[in-house]
C-alpha cells in the first residue's frame, strides 16, 4: 500500500500498517509530492533556485548585477567606482563582474594612471625645446630652441662663423637668426670675405715722427724723416 519506494510496517493490530516515507514524499501512503522549497521561485531576475541537500531550504544564484538573499537587488556595478583615471572610459564586462579602461591619448595601465612612454610625460625634448604630442597619444614631436636640431633637440647646429669664412685677420659676426654672416675686414682688406687687398691712398694712412706719405706705381708708401724707419716711420733707429 505504500507508494515511491516507501517502507510498509505492519502493526501490532491486526490488518494494519505505517507506511515510512522516502525523501520527498508525505502523506498516509506516501503518494503526495512535498513541495520543495525552490518550487515557490523565490529568487527574482531570473536567478537560479537551488535547493538544499536536506530539501528544506534553497539558495539563489544571482544574475549577474544583482544581490541579496532572493537577487532582488541592484548590485553595485564594477564601474560606478570610477576606475579608470585621465578621463578614460570604463567598459564593463559582458557577464557585468568587471571592466575595462579604454585609456584617453597619452595614458595605459589597468587604469590608464600610467604616462605612455612615448608621450610628453617623459620630457624628451632637450635645451628648452618644446614637446608635442601626436593627434592619438601615441608618439610626439620636438619645436626645437634656436640653434638645436635632431629628434630631440639635441644637436647644436653649427654657426656660420664656426668655419672661419673671413680672411687676413678679420672679424667675422653671425647674424641674429644665426643663418648668415657678415665679415668685419682688418684694414687694408675688403671685399664678402676681406681677401681683396684694398686700393689704399695717402688718405687712408699716416706716416709717424714727421714722415711724408707717397704715391708709387705698387701703391702707396711713407718717406721717413731722418732717425726714423718702418713701413709708418713708427720705429726710432
């Protein structure tokens, strides 16, 4: 008489008996159904019921973005705490348990809190020079300060003067920009360079201690007075 695998006693009193019941069941003859406790669906948005091994309880597996003991509230998302830092956007994962940071120009890491090393962050650019990062973060250019050339800005550029473009003792003077030069000549020289020997006349010289200045068929030269020698009469004899 006793249903679902159930045990039958007979009783002491005649044609009588008690059925034990296997798990699950209930009920003189053991052939009602107890209700488990998953049945109710106590576990909202879509979670999944578990019952307990003794069948007298459950537990809920929440879907992913909720909590509590019947998942029935709204869980912090991993991107409500603002991980990702510089301006970067937080992307949460397709099962809503975590995220990942899309890094502004400039920044990587976890978090995009670390400089890209290719960026400005690093000061690549040498001797004052100015640092400009590309349009995507990922590579700069250098504005070089006057007279500094390279990627980095840290070759000087040579000087017009540095190859001593003057001749005969003259004075050479770069110009402010630094890309040209003029040439102060000694005297009795001119020209770009002062390697032409100018035409002198007895202007342009003064004989010392009483010397007389001429003019003869190679240029010009002084007659000294007496006691005195040199091509100005400047030495004493």
């Amino acid at each position: 008489p006793c249903s679902n695998h159930s045990v039958c006693n007979n009783t002491q009193e005649c044609k009588n008996y008690t059925c034990t019941c296997s798990s699950g069941y209930t009920g003189r003859h053991c052939d009602t159904l107890i209700p488990k406790p998953c049945d109710s669906s106590p576990c909202s948005n879509g979670s999944v019921c578990n019952n307990t091994q003794d069948g007298k309880n459950y537990t809920c597996t929440c879907s992913p973005g909720y909590t509590g003991r019947h998942c029935d509230t709204v869980g912090p998302k991993p991107c409500d705490s603002s991980p990702c830092s510089n301006g970067s956007v937080c992307n949460k994962t397709q099962d809503g348990k975590n995220y990942t940071c899309t890094c502004s120009p400039g920044y990587t890491g976890r978090h995009c809190d670390t400089g890209m090393l290719f960026s400005c962050v690093s000061s690549p650019c040498s001797n004052g020079s100015v640092c400009n990062n590309t349009q995507d973060g990922k590579n700069y250019t250098c504005t070089c300060s006057p007279g500094y050339t390279g990627r980095h800005c840290d070759t000087v550029i040579p000087k017009p003067c540095d190859s001593s473009p003057c001749s005969n003792g003259s004075v050479c003077n770069n110009t402010q920009d630094g890309k040209n030069y003029t040439c102060t000549c000694s005297y009795g020289y001119t020209g770009r360079h002062c390697n032409t020997l100018k035409k002198l006349s007895c202007e342009d010289i003064v004989c010392q201690y009483g010397g007389t200045c001429i003019t003869m068929n190679d240029g010009i030269g002084c007659v000294c007075a007496f006691g005195f020698t040199g091509s100005r009469c400047e030495t004493r004899n």
